[in-house]
C-alpha cells in the first residue's frame, strides 16, 4: 500500500478511483438511460451540448477551445458550451444530474471505474493518445531512460493521489518496484527539490516548467507512455443513452474536436488561447505556449493511434492491454467487462 506518512494510503478500492474522477451517480446514470435523451436545440437550430473538462482551462483543453473559436462546432450544427473544471468538479457526478452532455476524463482509468461501479458511460474518443503523466528526476547523466531510474535502489517516489495511483500499478508491475517507495507529501515540489534522489510525479504541461522555474537545474523528465503505459488521456466520455439517441451529434461533436486538435497543435492557437485565458484568467500565455509545445513534441495528440487512423482514435489492442495491467495489479476483477468501457462507433468513418 502506498503510505501517507507513516499511514497506508492506497487500497485495492481505492486503487479504483485511480486517475480520473471518483465514481458516483451509478443509480442517477442508470435511471436516465431508461428514457429518451436527446439534446436541447436551440433558437437557431444547433443542437446544444454541455462539455464538462476535468480541470481549470489550459492547454490540455485547447483543442476543444479552438472548436469552439474557430466554428468548427458551429459549422456542424453544435452549440457547444465548455464548462469548466477545477477543484471540486466531479465529472461523472454531472453527467449523472444531467448538468452536462459530455465529459471529459483524465485517463483509461476513468471510464473503465465507471463500467467497474455499473455506470453505462462509455469513452467515445481519446484525443491524448499518451496519458501525460510524467516522472521527474534530478540530473542523473548515467539515468538515460525510465527503467534506468526504476532499477536504481533507494529512489522515493513522490504521488500525486489519487491520479498517479493508477500510473502506480503499472510501475510496479512493469519494473517490480515496492509500496514501501511510494509516498504522498502535502509540498510535493519542495519535497522534490531538497532530496535529490526523489523522483516527482507530475503534468507533462506544469510540473516539468514549475521544476525548470524553482530549480537551478534542468531535470531529467520521463514520459511512462513512451515506454508502454498503455492508459489513453483526453477522453471524451458519453452516457450510453446519450450517445444512443444522439448519433449524429456525436459524431460532429467527435469529428469538430479532431478538427481544432489539429489546428491546436499544428496551427495557429490565438483565437483558443483567447478564450482559455477568459475562463482561467491565471494562466499565462507563456505557461500555454510552454505546455503545447510539449503537447505537440512528444505526439501526444497526434501520435500512437491517431497516426494510423486518425485523431481520437482509440484501439481494442490498447485497452486490453490496460485492463490486463490493472486486473493484475488487484484494480479490477478479473471477470470485469472491459469492453464495456469504450466504443469506436462515433469516431470519424465509423458506423
């Protein structure tokens, strides 16, 4: 178990709400996909859709933000309506009430807790094709990749809990690491800066500059997605019912999203930046620019599935691979679904 302190801090339930929003509304998402559900219109004829993100606004979301400035929602009918995440916004619990459409989830873990608690939402795209969660080190010339750092004794790794609970159990699995070197500490950073052998889980868009700002040295920063965490991030999350009575709408909400990924990522970004600084008037421009040029030097949008069949993509081979991970590590039950946790039928070219 990873310990907080001296205090177990991770068991196998707990595990479950690994990397994304804790799992409630079952019941609510299951009463409302007995009825119809389709989407408000509305004085001009767009449909109206309500897209819950995960987290205050920044680059993560962009290309969704430079759907909305560049029309390629309206162009397809949408009315689309960005709401904004942050502390305390659960988006499973808005998708329940019905305060939202669509919603956004950090990782694999997200949807396939929601298949493990009996909810019927399914993940309808992922537009990070690399989960970006990210290991940080202190300059070690002879650490040239993670399963270098992994194999050197001693190293405590710094969590950030719940999210990285889940990127936990696949370092385990994949390098035989112990709990025992797990801990969550109230400063993170701080803790970080003054033990040099520590290793800090973080955001590929935040922590890697936050360490460059505060430090005098440039760290080492390993993205697990590169060396086979297999956990899709940036996924679009629909209940069943919804997507059932809504097709069309979907496919132009999912088809629209690729549309201003790639314009995020390739293009020109002003008009999205824009609106993302509106919403969240804390963050800088520099931190925007910083954070995709990340985004987009390490293929995170347009890498890994999305280079064969397009942005969003997700494949069985992929998920199959995560839920194996998982179950072994004692997440889930061996006999779970998990195909119940994605759907292809909405992307672009299908169904």
């Amino acid at each position: 178990m990873i310990q907080r302190g001296n205090r177990p801090l991770l068991t196998r339930r707990r595990a479950l709400l690994a990397g994304g929003a804790a799992v409630v509304g079952a019941g609510a998402l299951a009463l409302r996909a007995c009825g119809r559900t389709e989407a408000p219109v509305d004085d001009q004829g767009r449909v109206r859709l309500r897209f819950a993100t995960d987290a205050r606004a920044g680059a993560e979301h962009g290309g969704f933000y430079q759907a909305v400035a560049g029309g390629a929602y309206e162009k397809r009918g949408l009315n689309v309506q960005i709401v904004q995440g942050g502390p305390g916004v659960n988006v499973p619990q808005l998708l329940a009430s019905g305060a939202v459409e669509l919603g956004l989830g950090a990782s694999s873990f997200t949807p396939m807790n929601l298949v493990a608690s009996g909810a019927p939402v399914r993940a309808v795209a992922a537009f990070f094709q690399k989960d970006p969660r990210v290991l940080i080190a202190h300059a070690e010339p002879a650490v040239e990749d993670l399963a270098a750092l992994a194999q050197l004794r001693g190293r405590r790794f710094l969590l950030a809990e719940p999210q990285a609970a889940g990127l936990w159990v696949w370092l385990k699995a994949t390098y035989g690491l112990a709990d025992d070197q797990a801990r969550v500490v109230p400063d993170r950073a701080a803790a970080f800066l003054a033990e040099p052998r520590a290793v800090l889980e973080g955001d590929l868009t935040v922590d890697p500059h936050a360490v460059e700002q505060a430090a005098d040295f440039t760290p080492q920063v390993f993205l697990p997605a590169d060396a086979g965490y297999p956990s899709y991030g940036g996924l679009v999350l629909a209940p069943n019912a919804f997507a059932r009575d809504n097709a069309g709408a979907l496919r132009s909400f999912i088809a629209a999203s690729a549309e201003g990924w790639r314009d995020y990522i390739r293009g020109d970004p002003s008009a999205a930046d824009a609106l993302i600084r509106r919403d969240n008037p804390e963050m800088s421009q520099a931190l925007l620019d910083q954070a995709r040029a990340r985004l987009r030097d390490n293929a995170v949008v347009d890498g890994g599935d999305a280079a064969l069949f397009g942005l969003g993509a997700m494949t069985e081979e992929r998920w199959r691979a995560f839920f194996e991970v998982a179950s072994r590590g004692d997440v889930y039950d061996t006999g779970l679904n998990w195909r119940d946790a994605f759907t292809n039928a909405y992307l672009p070219g299908r169904g």
